[in-house]
C-alpha cells in the first residue's frame, strides 16, 4: 500500500518557532497595510467595481492555493495583491459607512490593528506547546 504522507520531522526549536512566527505576522502586518492603501485609493470607487474586484481577489486566493502547492515564490507577490484587491473591493462600502459615521471606522480600524498586534504578541510570548488544544479550538 502506498500514501502520500509526508514523514514528521522532529519538533521546531522556540527559535526556529519564533522566526516562522515572526515572518507570518510580518506578512499579515504588511498585508493588513496593502489592505488600507487599497481602501483609501478606491474610496470614489461605484458600487459595481467592488463586485468585481472582490471576484479578482478571490482569483488571487485561488492563484496562492496553486502556487503554495507547487512551492512556487509567487505566494507573497499574490498575498499582497490579494490585500490591495480586497481593500479596493470593500473601499465603496466603507466610504458609504465613513459618510454616515467616520468615529465608527477609525474604531474598527484601530480595535483591528489592536487585536493583530495583541494575538501576535502572545503567540510569540507563549512558550507552552498549545497542540493539545487543538482539537478543542478547531471544533466544527
């Protein structure tokens, strides 16, 4: 009988863990930043161009899937489109929100970069190997 499994390696160091920790809340952090650039830039944006944009940033989510299979260095470049599309996707209904009320963006937007910050934080901070939570944690 033959699988596709792939063998376990042994345990990553807390170094080698808070280096990969560290690269993958960079790139949420710059992704995060490309999604504001692109709401900002697309805020007199019609209605119709969100639709649109958002199916062009699907594709891009599709393209990463593709591209992390093939371990291709395409990844990144399409994450970072990926942000800048979404963010000029959702730019229409977040101007139309800011119209009515900007104190409740900027609050959305803070408490947002807040909780990225916070979670990464901890995450690099814990020391305690959380994999016996998983199961709890990803239950449907």
């Amino acid at each position: 009988m033959s699988t596709n499994a792939v063998p376990l390696g042994p345990p990553m160091t807390r170094d080698a863990a808070g280096t990969l920790l560290g690269q993958t809340m960079g790139l949420v952090a710059v992704t995060a930043g490309l999604f504001a650039v692109g709401a900002y830039l697309g805020g007199n944006l019609a209605y119709h161009w969100g639709w649109l944009l958002f199916i062009a940033a699907f594709a891009c989510l599709i393209g990463m899937n593709v591209a992390a299979q093939r371990s291709q260095g395409l990844t990144v470049i399409l994450l970072f489109g990926f942000g800048v599309l979404i963010g000029l996707a959702v730019a229409p209904t977040l101007s139309y929100y800011a119209s009515a009320d900007p104190q409740a963006v900027w609050q959305a937007g803070v408490a947002t970069a807040l909780l990225i910050t916070g979670f990464g934080a901890a995450g690099y901070a814990t020391r305690r190997d959380l994999s016996a939570l998983a199961r709890i944690l990803f239950w449907p």
